[in-house]
C-alpha cells in the first residue's frame, strides 16, 4: 500500500507541474501571437506609407 501512495504523490507532483509547464506555454502562445500582428501591422503600415 505505501509503494501506491508514493506512486500516486510522484505523478500528482509530475502533474500539478506539468500544469503550470502548459499554463506557461498557453500565455507564451498569446505573447508570440500578439507580436506577430504588431509585426504584421508595421510591415503593411511601411508599406502603404512608404510608397507615398
């Protein structure tokens, strides 16, 4: 019975840190998305004002 508990701490441990790993990528996701249209928008911004 001890040997289940450890085992079932151990993968709770592995868990409760892969969840903050995951939360992590989803706001890295967002900011990496966010940059990319502010690129986007500069690079069309030069583009239209650039050809004046």
């Amino acid at each position: 019975m001890p040997a289940l508990f450890i085992i079932l701490i151990i993968v709770g441990v592995i868990l409760f840190g892969f969840s903050f790993f995951v939360a992590a990528l989803k706001f890295l996701l967002w900011v990496g998305l966010i940059i990319l249209v502010i690129g986007i928008i500069g690079w069309i911004w030069r583009t239209l004002v650039g050809r004046r």
